[in-house]
C-alpha cells in the first residue's frame, strides 16, 4: 500500500515577509509547501527535500472535490506522479470530502492521529456540532452537516508515536485536541512553518460571507464543531510556543511573522471573550476514546428545534443569494 514517489517537486521559494490575498489555483507559500483554496477550506501539497520525488496530500477537501484535487496534482507534480500519503489534520467532513476516491485512485496509506480513526473507520460519529454558538450561517446550518463516520479501514493507519510524519523527514506532527479529538498540527522547525489546521483559523468561519471572503485575523477554531474548549486553548497555547513564522490554517488565508504572532498573542489574552461564554461544550466537553464517542453534554436545543434553525439558515442564504444574483 506504500505509495510511489515519482517526480521531482519544482525548487521553492523563500518565506514571504507578509500575507497576500490568493489568486486562482495552488499557489506556494513556502519551500515544498504549496495551498490549494477550495471555497470555504483549504489543503496542502508537502513535497520532500530538494532531490527527493516524494509528496503528500494533506487533508482532503470539500466533499466531491478529488477529481479536483487529482487535476491539480498533476499540475503541480506531472501525470504519473502519487503522493507516498495522504495524512489528515483531522477528519470532519470538509477535511476529508475527497479521501475515499484519492486513497483509492492514487493506492496510498491514510495517516491520522490515533483518537481520529474510530470517525475514519466507521466505528463512530464525530460529537453533534453545537449551532447556538459562534453566530453566523455556518454556525446555524451545522446540524445538516455529515459528521461520519467514513470507512477507510484497509488504508487508514495511526501517525507514528514519535511525532514524525510519513515521507516528510523535515516535519512533526503536534497534537491539538479540542476542535476534535485527535486534531494535529503539522510543523516544520527549519523555517517555523506550521499546519495548522482547524486548532485556529485565520477567518471568522462561522460567518459565510467571512468564510468566503477571508479577512484574514488569529481566530478561534470554528466554534460550531469544537468538542473540548479547554483543550483547545491549550492546543492553541502549544503552537504559539513553537513561534511559527508562516501559518497556513484549514480556513482562511496565511499568516506571517510579527502580523501572526500578534493575532497568537491577541487570541490568547482575549480568549474568554473570544471563546464561546455558552454552549453545549462550554463547560464540559464530549468524553472521547480510542472507540470514538463515549459521553455528551446535554444538548440545549431539541433536534427538531437545530433543525428548524438550520432549515432558517438555508431559507436565509437562499434569499440572499437570489437578492444578488437579481441585482447583478
């Protein structure tokens, strides 16, 4: 199942000195670190040392989206060319959309921290997502999102104990549970670039204007799917210690040097205005384990009620949608 190294990755560029807005298509940020920005979420392409031919996909995207990321992997990389892996910073349904039709077409292990696999595995669905909190249509539409699980168990594998990543010697990967339970970051000490994930984002994601516009801030995880708000600041807390330099996140545009290292510092002096003051997973979060789900918080709104706020939600978008499009 090992995957099949086969071109050698164009040279890199050196580390910008600020954040930009994105134009069309994958674009690199950082020496063997190219982004691909889908419309609410984004995925990485890590290529190997200078000389080396190997690559990996990290995450996987919005749902229907592989045909997608397969084309612009062959861009980046040539017709005949597999990553070694694919490996998730975690598995919600926006980081994984394209996962079973990639793993299967490229033939290739599926990396993900241990706590991830029950979701990767069809052993358990991820905790109900929370739509009271955050504010903002993605927030209320969160009911109606897939939270699993999906069935990888031939492919999917732990990442290594040692916090080494897969066919990519010059990375680790860093724990940060919170905005699920086995939710990692990837970073790269050699420059101080970081993956970071859904452990922050750099838009307010829970809005779906912000979300697509991407004004760039240090903000919390998306609110909506986040289990555990402790571990999250502490998850949080983790990374500004390793004093990234360059963080390209799950939503939202990267972030560099001194711009990022304010937002971490911000986000963390503020954290108890900025972290959800309510909410199902306020004070206590999901209890978890190597199975998935094993205890939840009450839920402050019925089912039928989540629905109807999401069924809103939808009614909202629409309408507004259909306003702009008229008056185009």
């Amino acid at each position: 199942m090992e995957g099949q190294c086969t071109r050698r990755p164009a040279p890199g560029r050196a580390l910008r000195s600020q954040s930009h807005s994105s134009p069309r298509g994958p674009r690199e940020l950082a020496p063997g670190v190219t982004l691909m920005a889908q419309s609410i979420v984004n995925l990485y392409f890590l290529s190997a040392p200078s000389g080396s031919r190997c690559w990996v996909l990290v995450d996987a995207g919005l749902p229907f989206s592989a045909r997608q990321i397969a084309q612009a992997a062959r861009q980046r990389f040539g017709s005949s060319s597999r990553p070694s892996a694919i490996i998730l910073t975690h598995g919600h349904f926006d980081h994984v959309g394209g996962l079973p039709e990639l793993a299967n077409w490229w033939d290739v292990p599926v990396y993900a921290h241990e706590l991830e696999l029950p979701y990767l595995t069809g052993r358990s669905s991820y905790p109900p997502p929370d739509p009271t909190v955050g504010g903002g249509a993605m927030s209320y539409l969160s009911p109606l999102y897939p939270r699993g699980p999906i069935d990888l168990s031939r492919r999917v594998l732990p990442l290594p104990a040692d916090g080494s990543v897969p066919g990519m010697p010059d990375w680790q990967w860093v724990a940060t549970p919170g905005h699920s339970p086995g939710h990692v970051a990837f970073y790269r000490k050699a420059d101080g670039t970081l993956l970071a994930g859904d452990a922050f984002v750099t838009t307010r994601q829970e809005s779906v204007l912000a979300a697509l516009a991407k004004w760039p801030l240090v903000w919390r995880p998306p609110a909506y799917y986040t289990c555990d708000w402790q571990a999250a600041r502490e998850s949080i807390e983790r990374l500004a210690a390793l004093d990234p330099q360059l963080a390209a996140t799950g939503h939202g545009l990267p972030l560099y040097g001194e711009r990022l290292r304010r937002g971490l510092e911000s986000l963390l002096a503020h954290w108890d205005q900025i972290a959800p003051g309510h909410g199902r997973y306020h004070d206590r979060p999901a209890l978890t384990d190597e199975d998935g789900v094993v205890a939840l918080p009450p839920s402050a709104l019925k089912p039928y009620v989540a629905s109807a706020i999401a069924i809103g939600a939808v009614t909202a978008a629409a309408y507004w949608m259909r306003r702009r499009f008229e008056s185009d």
